[in-house]
C-alpha cells in the first residue's frame, strides 16, 4: 500500500534523480519549474478509456509515505508543490498576485482567509526572491517561502 | 425473472405489512431483492447486456459465499452469518452492508463499527461535505475526449475555500504502467482491462483535464443528505481494490458512477432502463432529471482562458503579445511601455501563458523556462487587479440527444427517392451547436438506405467512424485540424456505382472570422472495391469548405476532390443547411454534385433529424 502511494505520487512527474531535496529523494520535491510533460503519446492513449495507472491508490495516505510529510506544504501526504504541474501554475499566481494555486498554496498551510489577501501580497512582493532563477525546485521554493514568512510578522506563526 | 418481480411486489407487501406489525426484523429472502442490497452487489438489473442478473463485479474477494456473484440471498445469509457477531472483522470490509442489515434486521449497537481501527482514520480523512459530480467535456483535437467522462468530487465544506484539497472518486480501466501500447485501447475497449475505483487529489485532475488536455470542466453538487453521503462514502471503502469489468462502451466510468450514486437512494433506480455507452451527458441528465443536482459551476480550461484574454485585446497587442513570448525584453522597448501598466501585466500574462500552453507538453527545455520566467518577472512587475472572467458556454446536458433518427425525400438526376437513417452517435458540424463545440463532429455508426422508384430499399452509406477537428488557427495558437472518415459508400466504379469500402484521413487547417469558419484538409485514402483490379486502391486529394454558423441555421458548404493510383477520379460539391426545430429536432436540405470522369450526378434532399436518448 505504500510503496504504491509513493508510485502514485511519482507518477507523471518526471523528477530528476539526482536532486537531493527536502522530504528525501523520490518525493517530487526535485521537480523544477517549468517542468514539461514528457510520455504525452501513453498520456493521450490513457486518457481514451479514462485509465487509470495508479496501483491501489484508495486514500490519500495514512501515515508516512517514504516522504517527509511533516512540513507545512503538505497535502495529504504529498506535497502540492510537487504535483506535476502545479509548481508553474503557483509562480504564476505569485507572480500575478492571486489565484487559485496561491489559495490551494495558503489552505495547505494552514493560512485562515483572513490572512490569505496578506499572505498573497508578500508572496506577490518577495516572488523574485522565491523564484530565483528558472532552475528553482520544488524543494527551494518550499524554502524559500518559510524564509519569507518567518521574516513576516502576520506570517510566521504558520510555520 | 418474473420470480423476482414476485419477490419484490412480495417485498413491498411485507415491509409495509411488518412495519404495521412494529418488528424490525425482515425475512432474508425478502431482504435479499431489497433494491439498496442489490445495489450494494452492484447487481445487473437489466440496464446493459453483459451478466444480467448477475454482478457486475469480477472479484471474488467481495463475496463471502461461493455463489454470491450470481445469488443475493446466499451472499446475504453468508454476511449475515459473518456480521452478527459483535466486532465481527467483516463488518469492517463492508461497512455499507453491515449498516444495511444492521437497520433492517434491527440489530441493536450504537455504534457497530467502531473496532474498524482502519476504516475510522480513512473516515476521518475522506472529504464528506459535499459531493459534486465532475464533468470534463470534450476539447477540439483531442478524439479520446469526446464523448467526455465523469468522475466525482468529495469537498470537506459546503463551500471549500480551495477544491484543490478535494479528493476524486475516479472509475476506469486499471493499467500498469508497462501497458502503454497500442494494444491497451484495443484491450480497454474490448474489456481487456479491469475496471477500478481510485482516489485521487483532484488537484491531479485539474491539471490532467484543464491544463494539459485543455478541456473545460463542468461540476455539478449533488443534493444529497449527510446519511446519504456516509452511506456512499462506505460503500466506496468495500470498493477498494475491487476489479470490475470495463467495457468502454456499456459499462464505462458514467455508468459504475451511477451506479454508486444509485447507494445513496436505490428507490430512486438511477441505473433504471437500458443503457448501452452511456454518454457521459446522459450522467448528468439522469440527475438532473432526479432533481439531484443543487448546482452548477463552469471551469474554463487553460485554452478556453487564453482564448478569451486574446479576444479582449486589440491588433497591436495581441502582435505585442507574440513578440514577448519570441523575446521577452521587448518589454524594455517604448511600445510596451507605451501602454499603461494593466494593460502591460495582461499582455506579459498571457504572453507567459501562450508560452506555457504550447511548450506544456513538451520535454523541459532550459531556454523556454527562462523566457516563461522573465515573463513572469513583467507580469510581477506591472500590477494589475482583476481578473477577466470567461464567458460561460451553454452547458453540454442542453446539447441535443446522442442518437438519431432521420426521414427524407430527394432526387437524383430523374430519379426520386427515399431515405432512412439512423446515427448511433452523436453530433456533426452543423448538428445544432448549443451545448456543443462549433467545428468538433463526431459521428460512429451512420446509416443510410435509399428506395427509389426503380429499386427496393438499399443500404446507401455506411460509416463506421467520421470524427473531425476544426480548430480555427489564430495570432498567438496555431493548431492542426484533422479528420478520419471510413466506412462504405455507393461511388462510381468502373462503370456503375457500387457500395466501396474506404477509409480516408487527413491534416488541415481552420480559422475563424465571427461566425464563419473556412477550413482545407489534405486527404489520403484507401478503397477497396470489386472494380479495381488491386485489392486496395491509394489515392489523394483535398477538401476545402466554410461553416458559417447563423443564428437559427448551419451552413456548411464544400468541395473535396480525389486521385488515385489507376487513374481514376472523383469529386464533389455541397451545399447543406440545417435548421433546428428545437433540441430534438431539425430540418436538413442538402444539394450535391457528384463528378467522375466522363459524367456526373446532381442531387438535392430535404430529410427531418430527430434525436433521442
């Protein structure tokens, strides 16, 4: 069951190897920004009759699962960060200033929706900082953040 | 069968008759035809042909007694057996059966469940506030999307602050990752492949549907009671790891969702009728019709975004546009700075996401990435509140019936005739294009049989398979149409017409000025016919037309033209109009022109269409 869920989260992110990243290797916390999708041919033939290659996912996790659940960009068990994808839609969002990844990113955290418009304008103001450079991984830019929100009076306590 | 209609009028009978009499307890031979139990077995009760009055499932692990597959009332007197006990290890598997027979059999525990130590963390963690059904729909270009599919959403609030935290029940064909041949849509559509429920984020979802498969998502929340929700969440916990059989066409993703909103209320015989390839619309239209649904919510995907962020700008911009995306420091230059700085944000924004929807699905390229960055880095720079919101389209259940049936009259050089036809499935470029996406047609199964006045009724044309993908090409995206058309036609061949069997595909391209669409395909094709002296015949040739979508009308007319190897040609020009008569029903007239070498035939007709299902 857990071995699978690891597969589960593995999935479809194509994650570099070699990168040593916060939660351990294998946890998608390698992935890059701007990652593309490779694999799209098996992607399309997938989607025909709506399989489905996760192996016994049923839940989303109960316990740990080979990752480092214990930081704040948790969801479920896997990071939302890593999810294939969702690490651009979040620069973009910071990067705008709102939207729905930036949300997803403050609920994971614990954020309530009173500090949610504060948390959107320094992620807006510190997006250059968080996105450094276009090499950034999943693991940085979940550093990143705390380093800034520790440093943010409101936003330290969700750390 | 009419054994288990006795049954079940004996069952209605009793129960009213037992509750008159206060005991809680039911006969298990009535209990075992009790529509909620045969629900829980996922019984056939007669909607599709594969196993009737058997179980749909094709795992032996959810059936305590040996027969229980094919025998409700052996499987209900094993789990009788199994549960009764107090902390019972069975009840845990089933929790939904055992809260069946634990109300129906008046077994008295507060809380029967409570040992399940697994289950009641999985509880604790699943979303049970709301359930919403997801409805992906189709997106041009993409045929695996057509017929759309359906899954369901679990939220943890009435109104979730983000639904990237829900969880989606997701039915289809379970495949290892080592399947990804050509071979696996054979197997999945043959029913080679089990069928499975998962759970999966529906973040995941989000962007296997809106970002990368660029189609617009339809949710629709459920009006289910707390009971009713904690019932179908249970009923899922005995689905885990549960195979069914997958059948594409009957018993596919919309069906098994039924099926499982069917738990929560099975007096209310969701899966009721016959129901071969339920289209995933037809989901929505059940419940609707069962005044399940509360409310519906439209998600733009990436494309239908960009689409409507470009329209909003003029010319200039959208020329701007495409020279930030080459070049991002073209925001350094006079003209950008030009403009004030909403306008910069949305133009850097939309530069950034063009860039991103081409290269999405692409291996990570270091020097797109570093462009998308320094996009983002203008977008950071100009401020901009506001977002611009996406028109909503008609919603898809508004679209007309998937199948049809057509009557029409015509003439063919001096010939009069009559035609019948019938469409198993579902939508043309000038079907009526409410609830439906202009210049998307896919048809499967199309037949025709012509009586003239010389000749008895004969079958005219046959296609198995005619999809075509018309995405108009603008400034900023640029993609390729295309179409794939065969089956068997009566054409001229060697000196008289015969039924030819042909398949013939091609690229092209479309654009898009207001209303009208004017498009050009390439064609390659094979024949096969009793005239030609080699078995199948190659040739080539092009089609070129314009849709001009009118108010109360559709236009599609065209020319299309073809060699082939030996020699031989033909061609053809139309003219088609359709005009709707309301959902259901439209009138067509059609004149063509049909040319060989040497000759050829001119025809008109006028046929009604009427959609069902």
């Amino acid at each position: 069951m857990k071995k699978a869920l690891v597969a589960a989260v593995l999935l479809g992110s194509s994650v570099s190897a070699s990168a040593v990243a916060p939660g351990g290797p294998g946890c998608g916390w390698g992935n890059m920004v701007f990652e593309g999708k490779s694999g799209l041919p098996v992607h399309l033939i997938a989607t025909i009759v709506n399989g489905t290659s996760y192996n016994k996912t049923f839940g989303m996790t109960t316990g740990t699962n080979g990752c480092d659940t214990s930081g704040a960009l948790t969801y479920g068990g896997q990071s939302l960060l890593a999810m294939n994808g969702v690490l651009e839609e979040v620069a973009m969002d910071m990067a705008a200033g709102e939207g729905e990844a930036l949300t997803a990113l403050s609920v994971s955290m614990g954020i309530p929706a009173e500090d949610r418009s504060h948390f959107n304008t320094v992620m807006h103001d510190n997006f250059s900082a968080i996105f450094s450079s276009e090499e950034v991984t999943a693991g940085d830019v979940m550093e990143s953040i705390s380093a800034v929100m520790q440093s943010d009076e409101k936003l330290a306590k969700y750390i | 069968m009419r054994l288990r209609l006795f049954l079940a009028l004996l069952a209605c009978l009793l129960s009213s008759v037992t509750s008159a009499v206060e005991s809680r307890t039911a006969e298990p031979s009535v209990l075992a035809d009790d529509p909620l139990w045969l629900a829980l077995l996922h019984f056939n009760r007669g909607a599709t042909v594969h196993s009737r009055g058997e179980t749909y499932v094709d795992d032996e692990s959810f059936f305590l007694s040996e027969t229980g597959a094919v025998d409700p009332l052996a499987e209900l007197q094993a789990n009788i057996s199994a549960m009764r006990a107090q902390g019972s290890e069975v009840r845990c598997r089933f929790p939904a059966r055992y809260q069946f027979l634990a109300r129906k059999l008046g077994w008295a525990e507060s809380d029967g469940l409570a040992h399940c130590a697994e289950l009641q963390e999985w509880l604790g963690q699943i979303p049970d506030k709301r359930v919403v059904l997801v409805f992906p729909a189709s997106y041009l270009n993409s045929p695996s999307s057509m017929f759309g599919h359906t899954l369901i959403r679990l939220d943890d609030a009435e109104n979730p602050d983000s639904v990237w935290h829900s969880w989606a029940v997701n039915f289809g064909a379970a495949v290892g990752p080592e399947d990804n041949s050509i071979l696996y849509v054979y197997r999945g559509l043959a029913g080679g492949y089990p069928g499975r429920f998962v759970i999966v984020p529906y973040a995941t979802k989000i962007q296997e549907y809106s970002h990368l498969e660029n189609r617009d998502i339809w949710e629709y929340t459920l009006d289910l009671s707390p009971a009713q929700i904690r019932r179908m969440i249970l009923h899922l916990w005995e689905l885990r790891d549960v195979n069914f059989d997958y059948y594409f066409f009957d018993e596919n993703c919309s069906y098994r969702l039924l099926e499982l909103i069917d738990v929560v209320e099975p007096g209310m015989t969701l899966v009721d009728g016959f129901r071969l390839a339920e289209p995933p619309v037809n989901t929505v239209r059940a419940l609707y019709k069962k005044e399940l649904v509360r409310e519906r919510v439209y998600r733009p995907s990436k494309a239908a975004q960009l689409d409507a962020e470009r329209q909003a700008m003029d010319a200039g911009q959208q020329k701007l546009v495409k020279r930030l995306m080459a070049d991002p420091s073209v925001a350094k230059g006079p003209v950008f700075s030009a403009y004030d700085e909403a306008e910069r944000h949305r133009m850097a924004l939309l530069a950034y996401q063009v860039l991103r929807f081409r290269h999405r699905n692409d291996e990570r390229d270091p020097e797109v990435a570093a462009r998308s960055l320094a996009l983002l880095k203008v977008v950071n720079a100009n401020a901009y509140e506001g977002e611009l919101t996406v028109p909503t389209p008609v919603p898809p259940e508004r679209g007309h019936g998937t199948q049809m049936l057509s009557l029409g009259a015509g003439q063919l050089e001096s010939q009069d005739f009559g035609e019948l036809g019938y469409r198993f499935t579902y939508h043309d470029l000038i079907d009526r294009d409410t609830g439906f996406l202009r210049g998307a047609q896919i048809e499967g199964i199309d037949l025709h049989l012509r009586s003239t006045e010389s000749d008895d009724l004969k079958l005219e044309s046959a296609d198995i398979v005619h999809i075509r993908s018309l995405s108009p090409r603008n400034r900023l995206i640029k993609p390729i149409s295309w179409f794939v058309h065969g089956g068997l036609e009566r054409a001229l061949a060697g000196e008289r017409k015969r039924l030819v069997r042909f398949v013939q595909g091609g690229p092209g391209v479309t654009w898009q000025a207001g209303n009208f669409m004017p498009y050009g395909f390439l064609t390659a094709r094979l024949e096969n016919n009793s005239a030609y002296s080699s078995f199948l015949e190659p040739g080539g040739g092009a089609q070129a037309g314009l849709l001009w979508y009118l108010p109360r009308a559709q236009v599609n007319a065209g020319g299309e033209g073809y060699y082939f190897a030996n020699d031989e040609y033909r061609h053809r020009q139309f003219l088609r109009i359709n005009v709707p008569l309301g959902r259901q029903s439209a009138i067509r007239a059609e004149w063509q022109r049909d040319g060989w070498r040497g000759d050829n035939d001119k025809g008109f007709s006028l046929t009604w269409r009427q959609f069902f299902n």
